[in-house]
C-alpha cells in the first residue's frame, strides 16, 4: 500500500495545486460508494495488481 500511495503523490506532484485539491475532493466525495470500488477495481487491474 505504501508503494501504491507513492505512486499516487507523484502523479499529484505533477499537477498544479487547484488540480490537486479537485482531484482529492473528487476522490474523497466518492469513498465507499460502488463507483469508487469499481473505480479501485479499474485502476488495480491498469496497475497489473490485480
């Protein structure tokens, strides 16, 4: 998990910090719902983890 949240800083770092904040807003607002775990489902399987 730990390498999964550095992967996730550095795609952060690279954007500017309004773009930051909507994108972890956005995220946020999702948490829990079966849109965000189909989401997590999505991105796992992008990653090769899954």
């Amino acid at each position: 998990m730990e390498n999964q949240t550095k992967q996730i800083e550095n795609i952060l770092s690279k954007l500017d910090e309004n773009t930051q904040i909507k994108v972890l807003l956005e995220c946020a607002s999702k948490i829990g719902t079966k849109e965000w775990q189909e989401a997590i489902d999505d991105l796992m399987k992008r990653m090769g983890m899954k």
